[in-house]
C-alpha cells in the first residue's frame, strides 16, 4: 500500500507539476506561502497610485483655477492702471495749465506794483525833453529808457543831456550811438538814460 501510497502521490505531484508548467502562466494550483502577502502589498501599490492620482488631479485642478483667479485679477488690475494713466495725463496737463496761470499772475502783480512808478518815470522823463518834437523813439523800462532823437543840432542833444542830468530822477546818460545823415543832414543819437 505504501507503494500504492506513493504512486499516487507521484502522480499528483507530476500533475501538479505539469500543471504550474502549463503554458498558461496566470493560473497556477501550486499554492505559494508569499502569495497572500504579494497579493496585499499589490492592492496597497495600487490604492497607494489611485490616491496619489487623484490627489495630484486635485492639486491640478486648485492650481488651474487659481491660475484663472489670478488672471482675472491682474487683467482687471492692468485696465484699472491704464485709466489711472488717462487720469494722471489729464491731470498733468491741468496742473501745467495751472502753474502757467500762476506764473502770469505773478507777472501781472508784478506789472501792477511796477505801473505806478514807470507812470511817474514816463511823466518825468517826458517832461524833461526841451524839444518834444526831436524825439523820434522812446523804450522804457523799470529801471531805465532808450531815446533816439533827430536835431538839426549837436547843441540840441547836449540840451536834452543837460536837462536829464539836473533832474533828480536820472542816474547816469550814455549816448549809445551818434550819426549824421547825409540824406537829411540831421543828427542822429541814441541815449540810453539810466533812472534812479
């Protein structure tokens, strides 16, 4: 019986054998001790990749729609600078507008503060001039005028000299320029007349 015993288990395990050599490699009725282990560590790999999967879709679908917040923001930031740009442009131009209107101002009440003095300045210089009529060009300013005379006479212009150094008003007299025409045979001088 033992004979039989062993035949029998010789046949089973020749069986068994071509069984685990049989072409079809995922089936086998060998039991292996590490399968149930192998099988466990295989479902962990693969719920481990599920997960990490679905945790970096999730990750990419925060930082799309991020992203897209983001780009809201900063198109909506990039029209509000080009009307801040508008703004400041228009305004620039108001406060040039505006600085000029201040430095005419100021020119104005300079003008004002200066009128009543050159009014008197006019009135004495006119008045000095014995020979009105010789005068053919008068430039005044603040601080001095610019006369051109005609005369007949050299005498003449030493006249109106004379006549500006006795009034208490002048400061000093250059002659500028003295001519003669010889088209009109007149005397031509420039006095630059400096007031006090």
């Amino acid at each position: 019986m033992n004979l039989n015993l062993k035949k029998n288990q010789n046949q089973q395990e020749n069986q068994e054998l071509q069984l685990t050599e049989s072409p079809n490699l995922l089936y086998s009725s060998k039991k292996n001790l590490f399968e149930p282990i192998i099988e466990k560590k295989h479902i962990q790999i693969a719920t481990i990749a599920k997960l990490t999967i679905i945790l970096a879709q999730l990750v990419f679908a925060v930082l799309v729609g991020l992203n897209s917040s983001v780009a809201g923001r900063v198109s909506a930031l990039e029209k509000d600078i080009k009307k801040l740009e508008i703004e400041l442009i228009a305004k620039k131009g108001a406060s040039e507008e505006v600085q000029t209107t201040i430095d005419k101002i100021g020119r104005l009440k300079k003008l004002q503060t200066s009128t009543p003095r050159l009014t008197n300045n006019i009135t004495k210089a006119v008045n000095v001039i014995p020979n009105p009529k010789a005068i053919t060009q008068v430039h005044i300013e603040p601080s001095s005028m610019q006369i051109t005379t005609e005369t007949d006479s050299p005498l003449e212009v030493s006249s109106l000299i004379t006549a500006y150094f006795q009034n208490e008003l002048t400061e000093e007299v250059t002659i500028k320029t003295a001519s003669l025409s010889n088209a009109t045979g007149k005397f031509i001088t420039t006095l630059e007349v400096e007031l006090k």
